[in-house]
C-alpha cells in the first residue's frame, strides 16, 4: 500500500508498510513433537491483541519452510495448513497495523537473502530506511516492505564474518534503533530460537517438553505456568532445555528464575488487572511513547498540507473530538493556525459550506469506522477538501479514505471507555502542532526544547502519577460515591481535560455529570451549586493558574466542595481544596492534558466499579458507534 503525497505525487511507504507494533508473536523448541500445532495453538491465544495476517515458519531437513499469508488464523489455516508445520524449532506471528490491502509479502516471518535466518518483529526499527540502504548497498535483495526484513539481512551479514548464530542477533539488536521484540530461528544452529527484547513485550514460558517466548504469557499458558520476564536490552537463546539469558549491548549473563504464574487465560489477557480499562490505563507510558514514535515523515506531510490549507478543520466524535479540542488549542498556541474543531456528526450542516479544494480536514477517530466522522469524511471529499487522518486502526474505513494517515499506534482498546486512545491522539495531534510551528518558524528554541524535553519526560510523568496517585484517588472516590452530580472545571487546555474526566464518568457511572470552560461556569452552571456539591478542578500552574484560583473562591463561597488536580508544587489551589490529588511538577502547559486527565480516568473507574458496574462494558454503549 502507498500513500502519495498530494503536492509531487511521489511514492513513500505507508506507516503501516513499516510497522507492525502491536503483533502476536510466539516461538517454541520442542523435546518432542512438531511446532506447528503449538505455535497455531499460541496464535490462537494472542488474537485477542488484533491482527490482519498470520505466519509461521520452522526447520525441516535442515531449510527454513515459511508458511504465511493475509487473513484470520482459520482463514490461514484453511489455505495453508499452518497447524501442520513440521519441526521441532519454529516461530509465529500475528501482524496487526497493515493497511486494509494486507498482502503475503508483508505477513511475518521474513527471511534474508539466503533462507539461512527467518524472524518475527513486533514494533518498529526506527532507523530501517538507512540500514536498509547501506544493506542494499552490499548487495541484499529485500522481498517485502516492511522495517522488519532489515533485521534478518542483518543476522545474515553477521553470519558471513563467521559468528555465531545468538552473537549474530546481538550484534545486529546492536545496531537498531527503536522498540523491538524479535525471534529467530537459524539453520546453521536449528535447535534454537533466539529473542530480543527492547521496549515490546517478550516473555519467556519453560516446561517439561521444551521452552516458548511470546509477546503475552496467555499464549503458552496452558503448556506451562512457569514464566521469565524478560527485560529491555535482553535477549535470550533458548533450546529444548535450556534458557540463556545475556544483555544485549555486552553480551553479559544474567541470572534470572521462572516464576509460577497464577492466574487464569481471563486474568493473564488483562495482564492480572480485574478490568481492561484499567489494564489500558497502565499501559500509558507505553502507549504515549508509541504515538510519539510517528514517523517524521508523515507528520511534515500533514504539516504542509495544514501550512497550505485556507481552512483547516479538527473532526471526531466523543473522546476523539477532546482530543481535538486540545489539538486545536496547541495549534493555535504553537503554531498560530487557526484550526476549527468540530464534533463529527455537526460538521456537513454546520460547516459544509466552507468546505472546498483549499480545505483540509483532519479526522480522529481511535475505530475509523465511526459512521458519524465517516458521513464528514465523506461529505468533505465530495466537496474537493483534502483528508488527513489519525487512528488507531490501521486499515479502517478511515485510513482508506485518507490522503495522508497516521496510525496512533496504541493496541487493540477492548474497554468501551477511550483512555489510551485518547492520550496518544493528544500526542500525536501536540506533536503535529510543533512540527508546524517549527516549519513557520514560529516558536523560539527555548519553547521548542521545552516541549521536546516534555515529550520524552511524558512516560515517566504517566508512571508517576499511576503509581502515586491510584489509593488516593479511589479513596477519594468513596468520599463523594453518593453524590448524584459532579461537575469538572478547567481553563485553556485543561477545557479539554474537564470534558474528558466528564465524560468518563458519565458513560462509566451513568451520573449526570457536568463540564465547562470555569470561566464560562458563572454564566449559568454556578445556580447548581449548593454545600456539598462536588467541583472537580483540572488546575495545571499554567498561564489560566491565577484566573482558576478566582473560579475555585466562586464555587468555595457556595459551599462547594473543591476536588484539585494540582501540580505537587502547587500553594494555592491545594489549599483552597478539600481533596488534593499531585502530579509531577514541571509539565508544559501544552502536554498538561495527557498527565491530568490520568486520574480522572481512576477516578471514572472506581466510581463504576464502586457502583458494581462493569467498567468495560457501560450499558448502552458501542465501541464503535457505526450507526448514525
Ligand atoms: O472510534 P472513535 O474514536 O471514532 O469513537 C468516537 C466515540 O464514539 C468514542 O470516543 C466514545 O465517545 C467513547 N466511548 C468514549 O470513551
């Protein structure tokens, strides 16, 4: 699949022709008995983590078979007989993130040149493109589009200056930048499998009949509840028998023991959370650094169409449409471009007319199948606008409908409620505004290397705040669990964040909650409070800090009670507030919505559980909304 630039029509691969982040991968050496109906058993469990291609490959007669293709596991299994592979040593992958024309060549395992290596990736070589010259530049012949097939070009390199099939993958892990989980197999030592892990998840399951690794333990948990975590920047080399476990950067041993894993397939799929929303909460830090990973690429792509556009437009629906309001803020504060956001199902009546060939229409919707945003999508294209789209699902109607796309890059969401989706659109849609503030020379070095500090500090900002703040929100929750409204009160980026926590909490408890700009809230919403009412203040010490502190003494008058997300060094507010919850002090004033909004997405999730709903399953509700 191609994407093509609007301006010179030249040809560049698609993010998704380079990456594959969130695929299944498994990989197994047996004692006894063939690969294939183990890995296809393996595959099976990790479905769950979305897929649009399946392969395995393994050693027979001493020749890498390679069997893979497009399409479900049954699909696969129906065309190729994937469970019948032969072979004591193998690997398999599902691939998630190709485009809706997913094709063979893509689909894992890769191969290099001489079939001597075959290997399975989940998540991005950042620095393939250059690596993939300088090795076609020796003369490999790459077979596929991916970022993937550099690595296996690597190993081979490595193998031909006569090392050893593990320091081969060291030595080529060495050489790549970017997160990573790999497994090899070899067959110049065809009684192993090799993995490395940087940043993607790798684990590793030891039995009596041999020893797996794979992306999650549920897919070897019914042959063996014996598990090793595998670090980042380790790799390990396993045979029937044994596993060895050695740093990557200097090959050093490392000592670890299996432990015994107690929990059921249900609980291991949620990675031992109770919920999938709250297990989507946790993997922030991850998937904020996934979305930061965007290819530079297609961020300057958007930029310029943005740059050239006489109107520009921010469309989604529900949490997506938060995050455009943020993003619209960030570009208008970074960028000085004026960019409307609209809410999807508003957007043809209310602004149909504006719409024309100078028009760009950036779409964010977490499905890309929301029919809402789809009807805009579709109503702009006829009336010649140019469509720039983020998602999280590669392949969706969006993508497809798209001029230019970015994939957000943050898994499969399984909860209804949008909580990493939302984070990592901001992310992306902040970090856009930068790239087009940069190319208008618009703001000064110190704003920018601010930012870009803020941007690599934002995952350990997100554990941070996950770690600290979780008992006391839900201890906070408690207090005020029989109120039957709450309001939520924010200024500048933080309207966005005061929408968001309302939100969550309405689809979550089903309590009428209320959200507004807090300047706006003494225009009308102020009649509502009365002792005891609870006011919850998204309240960053940003340039709105002084004029919130005037908000939070308005409703303190009333006998609000004051609830503040403060920042830890924070006086003022967190004096005037009953309850206090910190996040890490220092967090620029754009990137505040993507620390803030953590702990009223705690906060929505006690509530629900605390009412005995199911947070993952609000009544009512659809993950993905296609009707209109
Ligand atoms: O898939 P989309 O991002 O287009 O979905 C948009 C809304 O339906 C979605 O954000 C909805 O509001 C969520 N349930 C919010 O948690």
């Amino acid at each position: 699949m191609l994407i093509t630039d609007q301006t010179s029509r030249r040809r560049i691969p698609t993010t998704a022709d380079m990456v594959s982040r969130m695929c299944g991968i498994a990989a197994s050496v047996l004692k006894n008995g063939d690969v294939g109906p183990v890995l296809f058993d393996c595959l099976k469990k990790l479905e769950y983590r979305g897929y649009d291609s399946v392969g395995e490959a393994s050693i027979i007669d001493g020749k890498i078979i390679v069997k893979k293709d497009k399409g479900k596991i049954s699909e696969v299994e129906r065309e190729l007989h994937i469970s019948d592979l032969r072979g004591n040593v193998g690997i398999g992958h599902t691939r998630w993130a190709t485009h809706g024309a997913p094709s063979r060549e893509n689909a894992h395992p890769h191969t290099d040149c001489t079939d001597t290596v075959a290997v399975v990736h989940n998540g991005i070589v950042e620095n393939f493109m250059q690596l993939k010259q300088e090795l076609e530049a020796k003369g490999h012949k790459f077979k596929s589009r991916t970022d993937t097939e550099v690595v296996a070009h690597l190993v081979e390199e490595n193998l031909r200056n006569g090392r050893s099939f593990a320091e081969a993958v060291r030595l080529a892990a060495n050489k790549l930048t970017g997160a990573y989980a790999l497994a090899f197999i070899c067959t110049s030592e065809p009684d192993k499998v090799v993995c490395v892990r940087k940043e993607s998840p790798l684990v590793i399951g030891t039995a009596a009949n041999g020893n797996f690794c794979a992306s999650d333990i549920p897919a070897f948990l019914s042959r063996t509840n014996q598990a090793i975590l595998l670090e980042d920047n380790e790799m390990a080399i396993l045979t029937a028998d044994q596993v060895r476990i050695v740093q990557i950067e200097t090959g050093e041993a490392v000592n670890r023991k299996p432990f015994t894993v107690e929990w059921s397939i249900e609980t291991a799929l949620k990675t031992g959370f109770p919920h999938f929303m709250l297990k989507e909460i946790h993997e922030q830090p991850m998937t904020v650094r996934n979305a930061l990973r965007t290819h530079p690429i297609y961020m300057d792509l958007m930029a310029s169409a943005i740059n050239k556009a006489k109107k520009v437009f921010l469309v989604a629906c529900g949490t997506s449409y938060h995050a455009c309001l943020g993003g619209a803020y960030a570009f208008s504060n970074l960028a000085k471009a004026e960019v409307t956001p609209v809410v999807a199902s508003e957007f043809i009546d209310g602004h149909g007319a504006l719409v024309d060939g100078d028009t760009v229409v950036l779409v964010v919707s977490q499905s890309g199948e929301t029919a809402d945003t789809l009807s805009a999508v579709r109503g702009a294209k006829d009336r010649g606008a140019t469509i720039l789209g983020i998602s999280n699902t590669m392949g969706s109607t969006l993508t497809r409908l798209s001029d230019v796309y970015i994939g957000q890059n943050s898994g499969p969401e399984m909860g209804v409620a949008a909580t990493k989706t939302f984070t990592a659109q901001l992310s992306v849609l902040i970090k856009l505004a930068v790239v087009l503030a940069r190319k208008r020379e618009f703001l000064r070095k110190s704003e920018l290397e601010t930012i870009e500090a803020g941007f690599q500090q934002l995952p350990n900002w997100i554990s941070t705040v996950l770690s600290t703040q979780q008992d006391s929100v839900r201890r906070i929750v408690e207090r005020y669990s029989d109120r039957s409204s709450l309001c939520f009160l924010g200024r500048g980026m933080s309207v966005a964040t005061a929408l968001e926590g309302r939100l969550k909490l309405l689809e979550l408890s089903y309590l009428p909650a209320i959200a507004y700009p807090a300047g706006e809230s003494k225009h009308g919403f102020i009649s509502v409070v009365e002792e005891g009412y609870p006011v919850i203040f998204v309240a960053p010490r940003d340039e709105s800090y002084s004029k919130i502190i005037g908000n939070v003494m308005e409703m303190k008058a009333r006998g609000a009670k004051i609830i503040s997300i403060v920042d830890e060094k924070d006086g003022e507010v967190a004096r005037l507030s009953d309850d206090v919850i910190v996040v890490p002090p220092g967090v620029p004033s754009m990137l505040t919505p993507i620390v803030f909004v953590l702990p009223l997405q705690l906060f929505a999730y006690y509530m629900s559980v605390g009412k005995g709903y199911d947070p993952d399953f609000p009544r009512n509700l659809a993950k993905s909304v296609t009707v209109h």
